[in-house]
C-alpha cells in the first residue's frame, strides 16, 4: 500500500489534540497520520511529496447550502454588480450602471453568430442601480430583433426585451398579473416577477424549465469553482434527483478527476411524503465517495426581500402583508416523523422567523412520537430566529446553516426597508447561535452569492454591509469560530463529522492549499487570504490547473 | 368550440375535501373531457376504479379525463397540458392547501389559449373557524376565502343545521364575492362548480340526474343592457351559483354574459350564440321565480 507524505509549511488540523503539525500521510485516499516526520514515519515505508513546503494545509472547506447550477449559469452574460470569479479563474467585473449592464449585454450580443438565438443574463441586482428594474426598452437598445433575458441576482425576477415578450405573447394590453407591472402604455415594462410570471418567457431566452439540474457541464464547471474556493464537499441543496439526474450525477462525480463530493438534497416537492421518504432512503444506499445522497430539503416559506417569508408580528418593516407558505403545517410534520421514523436527515428553509417557529414546534411534536437521539435535523438560512429560538433550538439538538452572506449584499437593504433596524441588527445571530449551544454554520447559497467560505467566514467576523456599515456588532463571531464553522460545523450539519471537517486519523484527504494561514489573518483582510487549490480524496487539485 | 380552455381553480385548506370533489366531478363528467392538474406534493389522488392507465406524468380516466400532478411550476404544466394531442374541455387545478388562488388565477390568465373560470373554495364546515383564526395558517385561510367566487361547505352531516347557517353568515363576510353552496361528500354538482360548458342551454337541456340543483334560462329581448341585468343578478337576495349565456346589447352586439358567484363578465360572444341566459343554483336555495321577476326589472 503506497504512503504520500506531505510536508507543509504548517499543517492546520481542527483537531484540538493536535491543532497544528508539519506533515500528513495519506493512503487510499484517507489521512494515515498527521504530526511530526517521526511520528508518521512508524507506519513505514512512505513516499516524500515537499511541493507545499511554503503552503498551508487547511482541512477542505465545506459549503454546507449552495446550489450546482451555478456551474450552468456562467455561460451566460454576468450581470451582476459586484466583481466575481468564473470557472476559468476570471474575474469579471461589476456593472456598476445600468450602462455597463447594457455594454456587457451588447458585447455578448456582438458575438452570436445565430440572429435569432437568445442573450440571457443572470445576477442582475437593481438594488445597487437605483433599485429601478430595467426595462424591455432598454434591453431594446441591445437587440431588438433576438430575445434577451436577464434574471435578477435572486432567481425569481426575469427582466425581458419586446421581442421576448412578442414570442410569448404577452406583447399585448390588458395583462393583469402582480408579478408583471404595466406601463403608462398598458404593455408589460418587461420585469416579470415570480416562476408562474417568468415560465411563460424564460423558454424564449434560453432558460430551460428544470433549470436547477445542473447540467455535466454546469457540474464540472461548479467543481471547478469549488477547486478555486478550497472547497472539497459542497451540498446542492435543492435537487430534484430524478433517475437521469442521479445518473448524470453519479457518473460526472465519478469521473477520475472530478474534484469535489457533493451533496445533493432531495427537493420535497414531486412525491407525497409516504413515498418521498422510501424514495430518499433508496438513494442513500447510491452514495459514493463523492456522491452522498440521502437527506431532503424542505421549504416552508419564501424570502425576506421578496416579502415572502413568514413574520412574526410586527410583520414586514413597509407593512407588506406577510408572505406566503410552500408547505402546510400538517404536511411538514408528517415528512418530519416519516424521515424520523427512517433515520433520514431533513434540512428546512426557514427565512422568516414564524417559519422558523412553526418548524421548531413540528420537530419538537414529532419527536414525541418518534424520539431520536441524534437527528440533526437543520434549519436552513434561519435569518431571523431570535435568541428564545435558539435556546429552543439547542433543547431539540438541531443544527442551524445561517447566510452569513446575505448580510453583507442586502443588510442595507433589510435595515431600511423590509424588517428594520431591530431585527435587522440580529439578522443571522452566529453570537447568538453559538453561545446557546446550536451547532452551526454559515453559507454563500451560490449563484445568489459566490461560492467562497472564506469570504463567507469573513462576513459573519465582521458583519459589514455593502455599504460599509457593521450592522449588528454584539453578533460578531471570532476568526476561529468563523473557520470552524465552515469547516466542522458544516461537516456536523450533514452528519459527515465523522468523515469530513477537520484533519485526522481516518478521516478522508480532504485539504484546503492556502498561501498562509487563515487564524493568523487580519479579521477583515481574512476573505483575501489566497486559495492555492485543493486535495480532495489525496488527489491533488492546483487553480491554475482547474 | 372556444379557442381558451376554461380552467376552474379549487382551493381550499388541507382537509376540506379537494380530492373527494375532484374524484366526484371526474365520475359525473358525463361526456366532458376534463384535464385535472394536483398540486399536493405529487400525489395523484384518483380513486383507483376510475385510472384506465397510468404514465409517469400521466393518469388517463375513464370518458377521456386525464389527471397529472405539477410541482412548483404551474405554468409549465398547463403548457404540457397544450401540448397535448387531445384537447381536453375543460382543465380543473387543485390547489396545494396552502395556495392563494387568485395567484394562480393570475399566472393561468398569463398563458395564451387559457382563460380563469371561477374559484371553488373548499371549506370544511368542522373545522374552518377554529382554522382562520389559527396563528400560522389563519391569515392563508382568510386570504382564500376572499378569493372565492363560490364557496362549497363540505362535511355539512358533520355539524348541526343550525352551525350550517351561522357558516353561512360568518362566509358572507369573509368571502364577500362568493355564494357558499352546501355539500356532503364532496358531491357538488359539475355544472355549478365547473361551469356550463360552450353551449349553455344545451349542457341545461341534458338535465340534472343527480337532483342536486334547478336552473332556469332567461329568454332576452334585443337590446339588452347586460350590466344592469349582471348587476341584479349577483345582487345579495339571488342565489345564482354560475349563470351564462348570450344576448344582444343596446348597440346591436352580440355579448356573453358570464357570473361565477357574485362576480360578472361580459364579452364579445361567438358568432350565431344562441340567445337566452341559463342560470344555476342549488336546489332549496334557488327561486326561480324571484330570478325571473328580478331580471324582468332589467329586461
């Protein structure tokens, strides 16, 4: 059996025992050893790999709520205003005006062959361009003559030009529909709000309608992005997993140099839970080494700055009326005891804190009759719970995966606007979460912002808005803490802490490259701390490579 | 044959008796391909004796009705659904009991070839009250309601006659644009929930075996002021459940008349129409008599 041994400038573990050392052996893909030369040198014969030498081995990070589809959504016209890395390593920079967005568009636009294929966009955020929606006119002004989409950094608005709406037949007075706003003519302006407002006209402009199935390429492209984020298992939080699906994912993770493990959760929806459980439990025996199946994902409500989510009183800042449910009460619980009963793990999309509320009262009646010790059961995003929630939370032993990013691209916005000052303040509580005793961790939700945990990490240390603001001191949580969590507390909320999170004796050969260590950066200098690349199951993946 | 298919949205909280309806109207369809789209997380409830095949996507019914299920992507179902090769009369949507039926309302209005034909709120006479007040769900329960153009108290030989009326009462209030009708089982009859079909007088001529309601067709005269008679039909004291027709207005055209509940619409009729408007009700409630002296004060 062959040994490697890397040396490395330093070794991080995550592992009290042994928080740092200077070499780790690895053989079939797992860490034999980690210490001193000598120490790892009575497992006998090994082979010396010195190439990081001047590096630092991390454990790999885990992105415990992103979505693969972002690996899809880069063959299209970035729109977005904050500068942002593809696949390739390239940083495209942001559109800081509705005119950037429109050169970017036209510039895409120069380069189709095909007049009549479509030119779609994505991450588009009208919040940073005077939170005016672009309009069809001025998507006019790139083509008149193809259909243009571009959706909004959220996924549920579509801005379209005329000829879109033309192939769709909403060109015409008389639409009468919340998610489409008129002008003073009486046409569609072009902004289509919601999945039922945009399916209609996303087939015109090139968004398929099972576009959160990451495609081969999407997924290999996704991989690539987790290589240049030092990421080594990265979940896919809403999947539909249907057989195609499960086989194009089984067979690209499979392929000898795919260089993540993903995590894919099955999407509640398509099934009535006495079938949904059975079903889930069927995939979990199809998990691989870099395919783990076997969890669901439930929504409860919908988003905070699309006044979708479920508020407690007092209710949205604007006075919005409250949002809206995705699952009813009795049906949460019953998916909740089924999965119980089965031993299956259920992640819940809570934004809202009545959605929180609601989940964390189903839990606790299903845990009644059907006890378990060790569910893990987790509350996704969470952004509102209170501190009465996470007591209550930490009693039932469940996990929580806040968006600590989210706070730093709409905290502005969530201060002003949707839920004001107070709770706006609290507004992802990893202090809060933390000192209660909920196991946590924090989460990019990529494409809706960009796969990165350091940055992730950086963003709940200093908890800074975009416009420069700290917004809610007392919920700062310290560099280390930030680093567990993307790192074990992930690990913990996929019930993976046995095998992933932190460099150790039987654990897989999962590392983060990094050009210095982390714990020792600046708190607000810790997002630029530079990934070299990855090793993922011992097999060595650079950046510049990916 | 009309070009839109009218959809029939039924709503409702979990519970209320969505499935036993739809399964009622899927027996009674009496000729009427019906297309029945599920939001309930998948499941496709038909009663067994009714599945003459069952696809992936697809169940086929006996007497030409299909059923299949959609996601969270309503109008990309409805577009299969146009994509099919046989065209069905009439599609029905089951809402998921959390839905908001004037949404989907809307997004059908959005779909070329699909016209909105009334929402059917399911209400279950046990348990509705105690619901709307329910800190979670209550607000989803009175945002439904509103919605209604007909309400449909279901499980009514649950409760007394006397709790019959006080739901009655209590729904005027928070389903102000609605008629409630009263029903066991789930057994309302097709006509009145699903509408009466392209030709009206002739789905009235086919009569009504099930003895569950009595309609009557008004003869009009030309020149016609149809907002006057919508106005006084839809008035508090008329419990017409749907009504439809045609008739010619004041300037010499042909119109529809159309009234689901309280609410009306009036729009251009096809070609040779006949005249005359049909309406409906539930029997016990419906007074055709008073209907027609109320509408002679418009004719």
């Amino acid at each position: 059996m062959k040994t490697t041994v890397f040396s490395a400038k330093k070794i991080v573990t995550m592992n009290p025992q042994k928080p740092e050392a200077s070499h780790v052996a690895i053989r079939e893909g797992r860490i034999l050893a980690v210490g001193s030369l000598e120490e790892i040198a009575t497992w006998g014969d090994y082979e010396l790999d010195e190439r990081f030498a001047d590096k630092v081995l991390f454990p790999g990070l885990v992105e415990g709520h992103a979505h693969t589809m972002e690996g899809t959504l880069w063959r299209y016209v970035y729109c977005g205003y904050f500068d942002r890395m593809d696949p390739n390593g390239k940083t495209w920079k942001g559109n800081k005006s509705i005119e950037d967005v429109l050169a970017s568009l036209s510039a895409a636009e120069a380069l189709l062959e095909d007049p009549d294929a479509p030119l779609t966009g994505w991450q588009l955020d009208p919040i940073y361009l005077d939170n005016k929606p672009i309009t069809r006119a001025q998507l006019d002004s790139v083509s008149a003559t193809r259909p243009i989409g571009v959706m909004n950094a959220s996924g549920h608005i579509l801005y379209v030009n005329t000829k879109a709406l033309e192939l769709a037949g909403l060109m015409k007075s008389g639409v009468n529909h919340p998610g489409i706003s008129l002008g003073n003519d009486g046409m569609p302006m072009g902004e289509l709000k919601g999945p039922d407002a945009m399916t209609p006209v996303g087939e015109h402009v090139g968004l398929n309608r099972s576009m959160t199935d990451s495609d081969e390429r999407g997924l290999r492209d996704f991989a690539r992005l987790c290589v240049r984020t030092g990421v080594t298992t990265v979940t896919d939080l809403a999947a539909r997993l249907e057989p195609d699906g499960v086989e194009t994912m089984l067979r690209v993770t499979g392929e000898p140099n795919f260089p993540a493990c993903v995590v894919p959760l099955r999407f509640f929806l398509g099934l009535p839970p006495k079938e949904l459980i059975p079903e889930v439990a069927r995939l979990k025996k199809l998990t691989t080494d870099r395919l783990s199946l076997g969890r669901i994902k439930v929504v409860a409500d919908g988003s905070i700055q699309g006044f979708s989510a479920r508020m407690r009183w007092p209710g949205y800042h604007n006075s919005a009326p409250n949002g809206l449910w995705y699952i009813s009460p009795e049906q949460m619980q019953e998916i909740y005891e089924l999965a119980l009963a089965e031993g299956i793990q259920v992640h819940t999309h809570t934004n809202g804190d009545q959605a929180t509320q609601l989940a964390i009262e189903k839990l606790e009646l299903a845990l009644k009759k059907v006890p378990s010790n060790d569910h893990r059961f987790v509350l996704q995003h969470c952004q509102l719970a209170d501190r009465a929630q996470f007591k209550k939370m930490a009693a039932l032993k469940m996990s929580v995966n806040l968006f600590a990013n989210h706070h730093f691209y709409w905290g502005d916005e969530h201060y002003r606007l949707t839920v004001g000052p107070d709770r706006a303040l609290r507004m992802n509580a990893t202090r809060t979460a933390l000192d209660c005793g909920v196991p946590m961790t924090i989460h990019s939700d990529a494409p809706v912002t960009p796969l990165g945990p350091l940055f992730t990490a950086w963003c709940a240390v200093n908890r800074l808005t975009a416009s420069g603001r700290t917004q809610g001191e007392h919920e700062k949580i310290t560099v280390d803490e930030a680093l567990w969590a993307v790192t074990m507390g992930a690990a913990h909320t996929l019930h993976m802490d046995g095998l992933i999170g932190s460099i150790e004796v039987g654990k897989r050969a999962d590392f983060a490259v990094l050009e210095s260590d982390p714990r020792e950066a600046e708190p607000e200098k810790l997002k630029d701390v530079e990934v070299w690349g990855t090793i993922q199951g011992g097999r060595v993946f650079a950046a510049a490579d990916a | 044959m009309p070009e839109t298919l009218p959809v029939t949205i039924i709503g409702g909280y979990l519970g209320a008796g969505k499935t036993t309806l739809v399964n009622h109207l899927l027996r009674t369809a009496n000729g009427r391909k019906l297309a029945v789209l599920v939001n309930e997380f998948g499941a496709l409830p038909i009663d067994e004796d009714l599945i003459e095949a069952q696809g992936d996507d697809l169940i086929s019914i006996a007497g030409g009705c299909i059923c299949c299920s959609f996601g969270s992507d309503l109008s990309a179902a409805l577009m299969n659904l146009a994509e099919l090769k046989v065209r069905p009369d009439q599609v029905v949507i089951e809402c998921s009991g959390v839905a908001i039926p004037s949404a989907i309302a809307a997004s059908v209005s959005l779909l070329d070839g699909f016209v909105p034909d009334g929402t059917v709120v399911m209400v279950d006479a046990e348990t509705i009250q105690e619901a709307a007040v329910d800190e979670y769900i209550g607000d989803t329960i009175t945002r439904q309601l509103a919605d209604a153009d007909l309400t449909l108290i279901n499980k009514a030989d649950l409760v007394s006659a006397a709790h019959v009326t006080q739901l009655e009462t209590w729904l005027r209030t928070l389903a102000p644009s609605a008629r409630s009708l009263v029903a066991e089982h789930g057994k309302a009859p097709l006509d009145m929930v699903l509408g009466l079909g392209a030709n009206p007088r002739e789905s009235q001529q086919m009569g009504h075996a099930d003895g569950l309601f009595e309609s009557i067709a008004l003869p009009c005269p030309n020149s016609l002021n149809g907002e006057i008679l919508a106005r006084k039909l839809t008035s508090d004291t008329i419990h017409i459940a749907r009504a439809k027709g045609f008739f010619v207005d004041e300037l010499g055209a042909l119109k529809a008349l159309h009234i689901v509940g309280r609410r009306f619409d009036i729009t251009v009729a096809p070609e040779n129409a006949p005249l005359g408007i049909v309406c409906i009700g539930l029997k016990g409630q419906f007074d055709g008599d008073l209907i027609r002296k109320t509408a002679s004060e418009a004719l």
